[in-house]
C-alpha cells in the first residue's frame, strides 16, 4: 500500500511515528545538553529544540537528510504526505 493511503487509512500509526522518532531525537538532545554540562540540567524544550535545530543543520551543510516528523497545517497532515515534508525519511512517499 502506498504512504499516503496507508497512512489515511491508518491514522494512529503516524502518531506513533511521530512519538516514537520525536521522544528519540528530543532525549538525544537532552542526553547532549547533560553530557557538555557542568552542573545538572532540567529536562526544559527551549534549551533542546535549538540542540535538536542545530543537529539538523549541520547535517543539512554535510547533505546528509534527517527524518524528524511533524503534524503540519490546520488538519494535521502527516508530514510524509504533505507538502512541507523536505527529508529523505524511510516514511516518505516522495522517495
């Protein structure tokens, strides 16, 4: 079946994607943020989604393509059927 009909048909499995690869790539950041620092750290978005934007960029400059699922416009299409998905992820339709 292709993506975008399984993931119409199959709307829960997205979210689970999107959990699973979003609590991954968040911890990540996090486990970083805690490793670089020289007391404890808080587990707090503002200071791990720049960690998680900055990864991404380098990653972009060494052409490398990253997969970090989003939910994008009003109806909250999956990203992997949507028109904002720019990865070159194993979800998406476009490769």
């Amino acid at each position: 079946m292709e993506t975008k009909a399984f993931f119409k048909a199959h709307p829960g499995r997205f979210e689970e994607i999107l959990t699973i690869r979003n609590d991954a790539i968040d911890n990540a950041a996090f486990d970083l943020l805690r490793a670089l620092a020289t007391t404890d750290v808080e587990w707090d978005m503002a200071m791990i989604q720049p960690v998680v934007e900055a990864a991404g960029a380098v990653l972009d400059e060494h052409k490398i393509g990253i997969c970090h699922p989003f939910c994008e416009g009003e109806d909250e299409t999956p990203c992997v059927i949507g028109a904002d998905c720019k990865a070159n992820c194993p979800y998406c339709e476009r490769n």
